[in-house]
C-alpha cells in the first residue's frame, strides 16, 4: 500500500506540474520551434523531467535534444564558395569541364 501511494503522489505531482506548464504556455505557443523552447526553459529553470515537459508541451524528445551541426555546414559553405571563385587555370576558370576543348 505504501508503494501505491508514493506511485500515485508522483502521478499528481507530474500532473500538476504539466497543468502548471501548459497553464502557462496558453496564447503564446504557434510553431513547434516556439513550443521547444518553452520546453527548454521549463526543464532548465523549473527542473522538471525531459519527458514531462515534451509531453507537457507536444515536443517529442527527439526534437527536444536535436541540435544542428552549423560548425560542419558553415565550413562546408565557406569550402564550396572558396572552390567557385578560385582562379587557377589560364583561362580563368578553376573547373577542368568549364574550359574543356578551348
């Protein structure tokens, strides 16, 4: 019965919590990027669970711990861009194709 109890505590107390978010959040949620953020914020400044606040806020978890690798993509870019505007060959064009047959 002890066990019972303490389990059903928690079940209020997560239960409350997420009321307490979503009472919160009400009229300033409209995209999902918005909706992670407000996830965000619950878990680091409210600590509650990952798992609650996702729910709490309709972010599935993967969403919530998604982080894109702009480091990888901005070098890549920067290497891309480099490669367009070299100038190596005499006719002016760093492609081998460009100047193919001149």
């Amino acid at each position: 019965m002890p066990n019972e109890n303490r389990r059903l505590k928690r079940m209020l107390a997560d239960l409350s919590m997420q009321a307490d978010l979503l009472r919160e959040a009400l009229g300033k949620v409209r995209r999902p990027a918005q909706r992670c953020e407000l996830a965000e914020k619950a878990v680091a400044t409210k600590e509650v669970s990952i798992a609650l606040a996702c729910r709490a806020y309709g972010v599935g978890e993967t969403c919530f711990r998604y982080s894109p690798n702009r480091d990888e993509n901005e070098l890549m870019a920067d290497l891309l861009v480099g490669l367009t505007t070299m100038s190596t060959r005499p006719g002016g064009s760093a492609c081998v194709f460009c100047t193919y047959g001149t």
